[in-house]
C-alpha cells in the first residue's frame, strides 16, 4: 500500500485516496482559501479540493474513514520508511 504525508495536516493517507496522483493537474480542481497555497502538493482526502474547475464536487473534503487518521508523529520510525515524500 503507497503511503504519504499530507503536506497541510501532515497526516498518513493512502497514495489511492488522497489527492497524490492528481496533484500536478492543478487546472482540474478549485483552490479556495483553506488549501491554494498548497497547490501541487501531495493532500489527505480531507485537506484536498473540494471541487472541479467545474464546480461539480470531488470526493475530498473529508476523512474517508477507511482507517484512522493519524499524524505522522503517531507512526513508528519503521513505518515511516514506507512513506513517500518524508
């Protein structure tokens, strides 16, 4: 499982739900105040854009809650091998 830091929230996300693989497409989404200066960073699937350039609502916004949230200071230094972008 692919495993980085939210870049905001410094949260551990799912590389599959979060705003990982999207984040060099900034034109796609909508960057409110909450989030524009984190445009092209990697972002948890709460801290991610809440819309298309379209208006139609993405599926960010908030916690999916497929596993718990933690920060990245609650995993171990092992864990932390395995995530991305540290």
């Amino acid at each position: 499982m692919g495993l980085f830091k939210c870049s905001k929230c410094e949260c551990i996300e799912n590389t599959a739900l979060g705003h990982y693989w999207t984040r060099s497409r900034i034109d796609m989404f909508i960057w409110d105040e909450t989030n524009k200066g984190f445009k092209g960073e990697p972002l948890c699937s709460e801290c991610g854009p809440k819309f298309f350039d379209d208006g139609k609502p993405t599926e960010f916004g908030k916690w999916h809650n497929r596993f718990p949230k933690e920060h990245i200071s609650e995993i171990s230094e092992e864990e932390r091998k395995g995530v991305y972008n540290l």
